[in-house]
C-alpha cells in the first residue's frame, strides 16, 4: 500500500499542475463591480485524489482503502437534454475541520459533456479544509485537470455552484448569496453539457448527471457531517431525480431526494448550536467560563450518546448527564484556565453512540467545534 500511495501522490501533482496550466481566471456575468476571481495557483498544494466517474455497476477502482459514492442521479424517466448551464447550492456544516487530517471527500455535481468531458464542481473536506473543487478531463476521463482546493470555502455559508458554457468555453462560478466569490474557465472542446441518466464511452457505462458525495478518507465509516444539494436546476429547470449507490456505501447512509433536493445524512444523530449559542465566540482574557446550548437530534434508528469533550490542556466542558436519547437540549460550560493567554482555541464536544445506554468514547460519533478567540 505504502507504495501505491507513494505513486498516487506523484500522479496528482501532475495531473493538477496540468490543469492550473490550462485554467483561466474570470469574473463572472453580473458581477458586482470591484469583484474579481480567484487567481489560478500553480497546482494543489495537496496530495489528494481526482474526482472518478461514477461506475453504474461493478467495483470501484481499487485505489484507496475506502472509495464509494452516494447520491442523485438524473431519473431514467427524464428526457435526454443538451444543456448550457447546470447550479447546485450547498451550505458547508458550521465546523471548523482542521483537525480532521486524515479525512478526505468530495460534494459535488457532475455532469459529462458533449466532447467527453467529465465536468465538476462543488467542495471537499481536504484534509482539514473545506475548499471549493472544480474538475473537467479529456475524453472519457482519460486524464483529469482539477483542484481539491481551489480556494478555501466558509463554515456554515451556503454557496451556488455554477457551471455554463459560453462560445465554446466552459465557466466555473461560485457565488455567496448575490457577492461572486471566485471562479475559472477551460476548454474541453466541448460546447454543451449532455445531461442524461448514463453515459457511455469506451465500453464502459458511467452516471451522467449527479448530485452526490464520493468518499475516501474517513475516520469513521462515513463523513462527520450530512450534505443537502437544493435548487439543482438544468436551464433553470428542476430536473426528475432518483437515488442511488455503489457497492461499499456504508448502510448508516441515508438518502432522501425529490425534484427539489438530495439530502445525504452519513449520521444517526448529529449535533447543532441552538438559540442564540454559536460556534465562535470573543472572550476578554480572564474569562474563566462560557456557557453555550446544543441540541442533540435523532436521524435515524435509536441512540444513547455519551458526552466525550477534547478541549485545550487546563480547560473543560461540563453540562451534559448520563446517556440520553436524542432528541434532547443540553447547557454546557466551558471552564478556561485563567492564565491562558490571548490566542484562538478550539475546542470539542463530541457526541458518541453508547447503543445500550452505558457510557463510552467509541464508535459512531459528531461534534461541534467551539472556536474561543481571548482578547
């Protein structure tokens, strides 16, 4: 194994530099005035994998440990349609990752186009960074021209992804309610997306037009956090959507879809700040105790959880009794020492499934991250 990563490290960094040489920066339609792109770096700066085609049937390529995707998929009952725009929008979970180093995924919408390009965009959680993700390749994704990171995304914001052909040139767009965030375009030789339920080239049969999560690093069988795609629109339209999954989706991965959203839960439970509590706070040096609210919600099947925090040497959470079922409302305290210095901290609390109500750290997990910045 140590030698096939070793080798997939060196493919990446050639394949991104490939497609940082061939991207360009743009500003987007409409922009407000002063707003510009994200300048085109010069390949990512991690070793991450490129986005595949998602395989109708059979295994996953066998490239890592852990490789499978959950979704939408553009319904067999739709109509074939040649389009020149497609846009998903996607709020990032309000968490800061950046002690999640060893996970790593996409939350994308794809669709191929008429050159035989397989074209990308949405986020990933980048070994601890929740970046914005683009992706197009040659034909039949022979080889992939792509950034895991383009450029850093916000806890808890909801972006539109947009992808829309113009003259031939394929555009990347990302907005944050009406501000343009960041953006590119490439060429693909293509001129339109061709939004079908399959498609197939070189003998092989792939998804078409998706909304899905592909996974693979992660330190519990699925992500920390569910994603919701809404307003998925082709021309502005919303298209008929059905689920779907590959071999290797964890059974804990619930999907929900209509015409108007695909909602991937990858939790039993998940946690949320509730009332006026929020994941970032401002605290004069001294203070020596925060208190916060968090709600514990029931997603799926019947949970205990146990209370589990991991917090700054000198500091503790306190609040939460016994093993309660979901859903349930619990008062916490952050206790801080009182000689630690100005400076941001991150501390967790982390909510695991004791199944037969006796407490324990292990297993099924989620948090919130409470970022205390002392001045």
């Amino acid at each position: 194994m140590s030698t096939w990563i070793a080798f997939g490290v060196s493919f990446v960094f050639v394949l991104s530099a490939l497609g940082m040489a061939t991207a360009q920066s743009v500003p987007a339609p409409g922009a407000p005035a002063g707003a510009s792109a994200a300048e085109p770096s010069t390949g990512s700066s991690v070793p991450a994998p490129h986005p595949d085609p998602i395989p109708v049937s059979g295994a996953p390529p066998q490239l890592v440990v852990s490789h499978w995707w959950a979704g939408s998929a553009l319904s067999t009952s739709a109509a074939n349609v040649s389009a020149g725009q497609v846009s998903v929008q996607i709020t990032i979970p309000a968490a800061n990752i950046s002690a999640e180093t060893r996970q790593f995924y996409y939350v994308l919408l794809s669709v191929w186009d008429n050159a035989g390009s397989y074209d990308q965009i949405g986020l990933s959680n980048t070994f601890g960074s929740w970046g914005f993700t683009y992706s197009y390749t040659t034909y039949c994704a022979s080889g992939y021209y792509y950034d895991p990171d383009y450029f850093t995304l916000a806890p808890g914001a909801t972006y539109t992804f947009t992808m829309a052909f113009s003259a031939g040139t394929l555009y990347y767009y990302v907005y944050q309610g009406e501000t343009f965030i960041g953006g590119l375009s490439a060429a693909t030789g293509g001129t339109a997306f061709d939004v079908s339920s399959f498609y197939s080239c070189d003998n092989l049969t792939y998804y078409d037009f998706t909304d899905y999560e592909e996974v693979y690093y992660t330190h519990q069988v699925a992500p920390d956090f569910s994603f919701l795609f809404t307003g998925t629109q082709v021309d502005g339209k919303a298209p008929s959507l059905g689920k779907f999954e590959t071999p290797g989706t964890p059974s804990r991965v619930h999907l929900t879809v209509s015409r108007t959203l695909t909602a991937i839960d990858n939790e039993l439970f998940e946690m949320l700040y509730t009332g006026t509590s929020s994941g970032l706070v401002y605290l004069p040096a001294g203070t020596t105790t925060y208190h916060f609210s968090v709600e514990a919600a029931r997603l799926f099947g019947t949970s205990y959880l146990s209370s589990c925090p991991a917090t700054t040497t000198g500091w503790s959470i306190s609040g939460w009794a016994g093993t309660p079922s979901p859903s349930f409302t619990t008062i916490e305290t952050l206790h801080i020492s009182p000689s630690a210095a100005p400076g941001t901290y991150l501390e967790y609390l982390s909510a695991y499934d004791s199944r037969s109500g006796d407490p324990g750290c292990s297993g099924e997990s989620t948090f919130v991250t409470l970022e205390v910045v002392l001045t």
